[in-house]
C-alpha cells in the first residue's frame, strides 16, 4: 500500500515559534512503530519519560521505572522487556546508561536486516554525528528489536533514539509512526512532548522520514569517584604507619620471607620467592591510610545524589574513625639512586590474588631498568587483618611485620575467603569494591607525594601504574581521575563488567549467581551452560530469535536482566572510564599516556570485551595483541600452565606475572611473559611516549623474529578460546 506524505504546520503554545513537521500518515494496515514509552515492554527505550525531576541531580532527573507492571520488577521469564530487576536501585540514578540496551517495537513483523539503517541514535548536539547501532537482535513472537550503540555514549548527555521509515516490515514497506508519536510531537501539550519536539528540531532531524523517537538523558557515570578523588585531596591524612621493627630488609641478608594470611585454615603459609627477585636490593613494608566508604553491613558503597556532598568515610571495627590502614611493600632496585629518586609502578593484582603474588614475579625487571614495585591489599583481598610476614634473616633471627588483609568474614562462613569483602551478590558485584580498591590508590598516591616518596627513596613525580586482569577493572577509572600518574599499563582490560561475566570461563558462575537471585526461572538451560541470552557479537548479522517452546525463560529477558546489571555498574566500570583516558579528560586531569596489553583466546577477560575497552579508549595505535594461538601452535605446552585452584588454563590472561613465568618447565612462558613485563618497562622509561615493540624483547624459544605480537588491524570481536568450553 502506498505511504502518502503530507506536510502539517504545528502552531504550539506560545512557548513556540511556528514549525513544520513532515511525516508518514499510517494507513490501514500498515505496520507502525509502537509508542507507549511508559511501558517497558513497548517502548521505545530509554526514554525520560522514565525519569522524574530532580534538582539534586546534576543532570536535573532522576530515572523513575515502573513496578509491577508487565512483569517488569520481577523480569517475567515469558516477556520481552527493556530491562528488568533492581528497579530500586536504578531508581537512584541520574540517568539512563551510557551503553544502553535500546528497545524499539513494532505492530507487525519487520525486516531486520533493515535495523540498522534505520535505527540511530542522535546527540541533541548538531554538531555531533548520529550514532550507528550494533549487536542487533529481533524478537520475532514480541516484535520488538534490541541493539547496542556502536560506541560509548557521553555522560551527563541528551540523544534522540531514532527509528526512521528506512525500517522495512516483511512485506519491503516503510514502516510508520504510530499516531500516539505524531500527536505528541505536534500537539500534545506536556512537558516531555515538548522536550521531544524541541530536542529533534535541536538536532535538526528530518522528521519527513521519521516513524518514531524518544529523548533520553545518560548518568553522571564519573560524578561519584571524582568527588571521591577530591576528598582526598582535601581530607586525606599523608601518614606512613610502621608495620613493624624492623619494615625495611636487604635481600642479600634475608634468608627466608614468608607470608601468613590470617582467617583460612586451608591457606596457611605462602613463601615469597627470593630467587624471582634478582636486581632488587631490599624490600619495604608500610601501612598507609584511605578513607572507607564501603558499608560494612553490605559491601556497597551507599548511593547519593549526584550533585550532592559525597558522604563521609564509614566506620567499621578495623577501622573506627572511618580511615583503614591499607598494607602495601616496595621492592627498591639494586641500583644507584636518582637524584630525584626512583621511579615508582604501582603494582594493581587481580582478584583473589594478593599483594604477594603477581607484583612479585615482574619486579626483578622492573628493578633492572631502575623501577621501584609497590604491591598493595585491595578491599577483600589478602585474607584477614591478622597477616603478617615474617622475615628470616641468615644469622637465623625472624622479624614479623603486619601485612593486614582486606577480608572479612561474611555471615554465616567460618573461614574468610580469597575475595570476601570484594563480591556482593546480585547486580552490584566488583562495582564498589573497584571503585573503593581506586580511592586506595588516591589515597596512596597523594600519600607518595606528600611524603616525599614514602621515605623510601621513591620520585614522588615519576609514579606509573600497571593493572592486570581486576587491576584494570579499577586500575582504568583510577587512571581516568588521577592527575598525579603520567602514564598505565592495562594487562587484560575488558569491559563492560557483566559481559565479562557472562563470556568468560571464570565469570560465569557470577552470571548464573545474579540470574538466580532474581529468579530461578531464568536459569533456562541445564549445566553446565545454566542460562543462554544469545549474546549478540558485534558486527554479525541481526539475530533472530523467538519466544522458547519448552517453557523457559525467553533469552530477551535474560538480556533485560543483564542489562539492569550494566547499568547499575556504570559508575565503576572502565567502559566508563576509558574515553576519558585521553579522548575526553576529565575536568583537571591531563590526557593519559596508555598501552594495553591482550592476548588471543582470554578464557577471563574474553577478546570482544577486551576490545571494547581498546575501541572506547581509542588506544588501537598503542593496543598490543598477543598471537597465543600462534604460540600455542609451535608450543602446545602452553596450554597446560595452570595455577592452584584453577580449573582451566592460565594463559594467555596471566603472561605478564604469575607464579609460574619463571618455571623451567614452561620456557615459552617465561619468554612471553619477559616480552611483556620488558615492553612495560621500556614503556615507562619514555615516560608513557613510546609504543615499544614487544617482540623485540623476545628471547629462548621464541625470538624476536617469531612477531608473536601485533597492532591488529582489525579488532577480535568474538570468542575465541583454544580449550572446549559449553557455550
């Protein structure tokens, strides 16, 4: 049927200038675009008119979803919504996230291949350019299509969610609006039509070809740590605390150091090994202080608004006065020392793994290319506030120093975990204990400068990160806000969080965890797998999908339930915090020098996350890719380095340190990992202004003409794991 065009003149209030708009009459049968945006199963998503005004807010809204409407609350395994669970919390926020989850719906059933031409989402800025939409998928029982935004949107900013008359329904014809749309945006008299109306003509959109649209606003993601940042600033208190008498030892007088975490019976001893630290002269111990805004009662960081004062740092037993003594030790190099003094790379572990571990295996090259190592306990790590280490020298005299962990003992344990204190179930997992274990680091960091390096000898003005794996999940935003650190290194950076969860061999028993705290009933496929969303990969043809025969749970609602999740964790999640590094600095903080590191088949930080935070960075030109594929092939071995309790291969996520770099068995190893931890040093040395090629530090088995590692072309955007896994 044919689709008349006609042009109708809106004279609105006199709050208006008169104005044209174009657009399509719907003639009968005609397949439209569904508008009833207060729904969360019709949309179209986001939209403000989920948000109410807020003057505490630094957008001005505050998001405002319906409760038990449509089974939205709840995430009904049988609808197809936009997003569902936690609606209390994402309630509190300021806005809509900056990776949304987009949801547009239709009376009939339409072509999906013709999405993504027709679909954008606009910046209400003309001076910015529309936003293309990725990982398209359409649900052909609900008629509704979903997708993400092919970049990172800006926070604290308005954009039209776009849906033109290039969108075709199965029979090859222009889809139309619904009539509820042209009336609003021609003469429905309430604040959001307005707001409507006002942001298309802002955007200077044609509205000749629109058939549907919505305006939203996304949250203040930064607002919260970089408030965070500026306490500190101002309320920090720069003490070095002793952690024993004697804290400082040369290793050529040490005989024995050993670590002994408090609080599990299981994990009584873990020796530090001496011969890994060759060109390291002696080692320090120290404890520092940093605000705690963790709730003690649930592992949360309390929500405010965010044009609100931040709350003050929170008592807890440890620490009454709401300051917690943060353990941290420095390996100093055996070398003559700077005028300044030596330079200083903060060491960022991962989770379950402490300050003992990974920070070890890379200071003997750090300290052979003059770099000092500081390794410190991040929240819930290290066990509990009973550690020590005790140091024995050769005359057979011990001496222990306090090495306090960041665990707790959770309700209802015996024992405390490698992580508890770190995890909180359901939808905020790592988002608070990443965003505490960075105000750590500003803690540290002011306390490095004002101190005058710790009176260890350290350049308060050359101070350098590196984070691997959960390093990066709060080493990014730590990076985004600290002026202080010129240049970072991110081992194994993926984003966002909750796609990580669900793609990565380790991460999956979170995602199975936050699906069953909602509902058991979105646990829609038996183990091992537990739950299929049909994650849709960037770049691949729009999948189709429809609503389940046998009863469980649609895979779209699964997907609305993950989304809450994300936008949840927007806050504390380095997609967040990558474009900041140095496309958009942050207000007072300098554009950051950045190089990342990945490799081929992460079972822990899966390629297609570790590649967004590479695309949202902008970083490509300084993003090096590990081949370990092409490793794997002339080395099989390498794909049976593991680790105590870990049930799968270690490598590639692990190369740049762990415990099993150095192991003769594995010299292939040993000649990657060396390649990285070299390439970081050199990195370092041009303070952040070089791109050092790995491969040239490649010795043993693979030499530097192997070229194990590039500058891809062309981004992994899909999985690609070199063992069996069951999905």
């Amino acid at each position: 049927m044919e689709v008349h065009t006609i042009v109708i003149k809106a004279v609105r209030n006199t709050c208006f200038a008169a104005f044209f708009f174009v657009f399509s009459i719907s003639l009968v049968g005609q397949t439209t675009v569904l508008y009833a945006p207060a729904s969360p199963t019709k949309g179209p998503f986001p939209t403000n008119v989920l948000t109410t005004p807020d003057a505490r807010q630094k957008t001005g809204l505050r998001v405002d979803l319906p409760k038990d409407t449509d089974g939205f609350d709840y995430c009904d395994p049988n609808a197809s919504q936009s997003v569902c669970s936690n609606v209390d919390l994402l309630n509190q926020l300021d806005g809509f996230s900056i990776n949304p989850r987009i949801m547009v719906c239709f009376s009939d059933a339409i072509d999906p291949k013709t999405l993504s031409s027709g679909v954008r989402i606009v910046p209400t800025d003309p001076h910015q350019a529309p936003i293309t939409i990725n990982q398209v998928l359409y649900d052909s029982t609900s008629k509704c299509a979903f997708a993400k935004p092919n970049r990172v949107l800006n926070q604290d900013s308005n954009y039209l969610l776009t849906v033109t008359d290039s969108v075709h329904d199965a029979n090859s014809r222009s889809v139309a609006p619904d009539p509820a749309f042209t009336g609003c945006i021609t003469k429905t008299p309430n604040a959001y039509c307005d707001s409507l109306s006002n942001a298309l003509k802002q955007a200077k959109q044609a509205t000749a070809l629109l058939a549907g649209a919505s305006l939203f606003t996304t949250l203040s993601a930064t607002s919260w740590l970089e408030q965070a940042r500026r306490f500190v600033d101002v309320h920090q208190l720069p003490v070095v605390l002793p952690a024993g008498v004697p804290s400082s030892f040369a290793l050529s007088n040490v005989e024995d150091m050993t670590w002994y975490p408090q609080g599990n019976d299981a994990v009584t001893s873990q020796p530090i090994p001496l011969g890994v630290l060759s060109g390291v002269k002696s080692v320090a111990f120290g404890l520092y202080l940093s605000p705690n805004f963790l709730n003690p009662e649930n592992g949360t960081i309390d929500a405010a608004p965010t044009k609100a004062p931040i709350i003050a740092p929170v008592p807890t037993l440890s620490a009454p006065t709401g300051y917690v003594r943060v353990s941290f030790h420095v390996f100093l190099p055996d070398k003559p020392k700077p005028p300044s003094g030596f330079p200083l790379v903060i060491y960022g572990h991962g989770l379950g793994d402490n300050q003992f571990g990974a920070p070890t295996f890379i200071a003997g090259t750090l300290a052979k290319n003059g770099f000092a190592t500081l390794g410190f306990e991040i929240p819930g790590n290290g066990y509990g506030p009973g550690s020590t280490v005790k140091v024995t020298d050769k005359l057979g005299v011990s001496h222990t120093v306090q090495t306090p962990g960041r665990g707790i003992l959770l309700p209802g344990n015996t024992e405390i975990g490698p992580t508890d204190g770190c995890i909180v179930g359901g939808a905020i997992a790592i988002r608070d204990c990443g965003r505490q274990a960075a105000v750590d680091l500003f803690a540290l960091v002011k306390t490095i400068q004002e101190t005058k390096g710790l009176g260890m000898s350290l350049d308060p003005k050359r101070i350098y990160y590196v984070g691997q794996s959960f390093g990066t999940t709060y080493g990014t935003p730590f990076h985004a806000v600290e002026p202080g650190v010129t240049a970072a290194v991110f081992n194994g950076d993926g984003g966002t969080s909750v796609d990580v969860a669900r793609l990565a061999v380790s991460g999956r028993p979170l995602a199975v965890a936050y699906l069953a705290s909602i509902s058991m009933a979105l646990l829609n496929a038996p183990e091992p797998v537990y739950f299929n969303d049909d994650y849709v990969f960037r770049d691949q043809p729009p999948l189709i999908v429809s609503a389940p025969t046998d009863g469980t749970a649609r895979p779209t609602t699964l997907q609305a339930a993950f989304e809450a999740a994300e936008w949840l964790d927007m806050s504390g999640d380095p997609l967040s915090y990558a474009p900041h590094l140095k496309t958009s600095p942050l207000a007072g903080v300098p554009p950051k020098n950045t190089l990342l590191q990945y490799g081929f088949g992460d079972l822990e930080m899966p390629n297609p996350t570790e590649s967004a935070i590479v695309r949202a960075a902008n970083a490509q030109p300084f993003s090096w890719f590990l081949r370990f594929d092409e490793a794997v092939a002339s080395h099989p071995g390498l794909l049976n380095v593991g680790s105590v309790g870990v049930p799968f291969p270690i490598l590639p996520h692990r190369t740049l340190s762990n415990e099993t770099i150095f192991d003769p068995g594995f010299p292939a190893e040993t000649s990657l990992a060396l390649a990285e931890q070299r390439q970081v040093a050199a990195y370092f040395a041009s303070n952040g202004k070089g791109n050092p090629d790995p491969n040239k530090f490649l010795e043993g088995v693979f030499m530097p003409s192997s070229k194990l590692f590039e500058i891809p072309k062309t981004l992994p955007e899909s999985l690609n794991f070199l063992i069996p896994v069951p999905w």
